[in-house]
C-alpha cells in the first residue's frame, strides 16, 4: 500500500482501514505463534502500513 493511494482517502476510509490493518497484524501475529505462517515478512509490511495510516490520520488533524 502507498501513501499516495492513502492520501485520496477521508477520514473514514482511513480508520477502516487502520481497524482492518489491526485485525490482519492480530491474525499474522496468532499464525506466526502456532508455526502456521510461512512468510514472516508480511508482519513487517502490515506494521509499516498501519504506521502509514496513523501519520495521516495526525497529519489530517483526527489521530
């Protein structure tokens, strides 16, 4: 996901977003726990993107 597709979203659309995020951290964080997950690098891309969506939602002024 790229700051620039985020930028087109409002406000709401971001929190979605962040709430979605946050459910799929939880699921790969669980998955990595029981040896189930193969690709640990998506742990990191989702952290990054819900790091993306948190600095917009401040920079639009409703963190």
């Amino acid at each position: 996901m790229k700051a620039s597709e985020l930028r087109g979203k409002s406000v709401d659309e971001l929190k979605l977003e962040l709430q979605s995020l946050l459910k799929a951290q939880f699921s790969l964080r669980m998955q990595k726990a029981t040896q189930q997950l193969s690709n640990t690098s998506q742990i990191h891309k989702t952290r990054r993107d819900i790091a993306r969506v948190r600095t917009l939602l401040t920079e639009k002024g409703n963190g």
